[in-house]
C-alpha cells in the first residue's frame, strides 16, 4: 500500500530552485558550448590559411608592364662593294672557271655603314675565300645565285655584328 492510503500526509513538491541557486549545467551543455567555439576557430584558420595559400602563390599578383625604350634605326643605307673578279674551284666540265661579282649591300642604318666599312678588308677577304670553295655548278640557276646571296649576308652580319646587313643585291654576276 501506498503512504497515503495508510495516512501519512503526501511530500509536498519541490519548490524550484532560487535564481542564485542554479544548478550546473550537464555534461552535454558544457560540451555544446565548447563546440560551437571550436567549430568557429577551425573555421577561421582555414580562411586564414587559404587566403595565406592564394597569396603566397602569386595567384592575386598582377606584375606592372616594364617599360623600355628602344632605338629605331634610321632608313636602310646601300653600300656598293668593289667588283670581286675570283678563281673558282674547277670541275671536269671547266678547268679554270672564274665569277666576277658586282653587289651593293642595304645595311639597317648609318651606324651598320660605318660598322661595314671598318671591316670592309674583312668582310671581302671572306667573301673571296667562300668563293674559292664553291663550284660553277653550286653557283648554277635562280637557286645557286640566291645560296650564294645568303652566304655573303652570313659572312657580313657575323662581322659587323650587332649591327645587320639586311640584303644583298647584284649589280652583275658573271661566271666563266
């Protein structure tokens, strides 16, 4: 039987605790709370380092144009070159072949004029020693006259470098 039924007065009931008297929080609260703090934290170190990342990778670095200045050369300059009468390398076709060469030469500018005729001795002794290498077969048609064009442009660019020669032109080709 229960304590009333035998006539003992029922337990009041408790009264809630007073404002000051708060119990602790469970378990779970202290947890939640802490949670919420940590979960922010790691939040914003990942920012922190993702934008670290993306700065130190130079995705956001915008480079300024550099500027320069650069000198034009002046309007081209044409440089006639003394005839060149040459002894070239005989074939069984011709025993004692020669070419007689008159050549002007466009030069980019007063300065590469003044670079050509410095080393003119140079430059025409070289063109005389390719010549003396290359047969009347090689010098032969459109294609043998055009080789021989670019080899005398290699020969005076490689002397008066860093100034340029920009073309060859014939005045006369003869070959004997």
């Amino acid at each position: 039987m229960s304590d009333t039924a035998k006539g003992k007065p029922a337990p009041l009931p408790a009264e809630p605790p007073a404002e000051d008297e708060v119990a602790p929080e469970a378990p779970k609260g202290k947890l939640a709370g802490k949670m919420k703090y940590i979960i922010i934290g790691l939040g914003a170190l990942v920012l922190i380092g993702g934008g670290a990342g993306v700065y130190f990778s130079g995705i956001l670095h915008v480079e300024k144009a550099h500027e320069t200045t650069v000198m034009l050369p002046g309007p081209p300059v044409y440089y006639e070159l003394p005839r060149i009468t040459v002894d070239i390398k005989p074939t069984e076709r011709r025993a004692r072949p020669f070419i007689r060469l008159g050549m002007q030469v466009e030069l980019q500018g007063e300065s590469a004029k003044l670079a050509f005729v410095a080393n003119e001795v140079k430059i025409m002794d070289s063109i005389q020693a390719q010549l003396r290498a290359t047969t009347p077969d090689e010098l032969s048609g459109e294609e043998g006259t055009q080789r021989l064009r670019e080899d005398i442009l290699i020969i005076i660019n490689r002397i008066i470098k860093p100034e340029i020669a920009i073309t060859v032109l014939y005045k006369e080709i003869f070959i004997r």
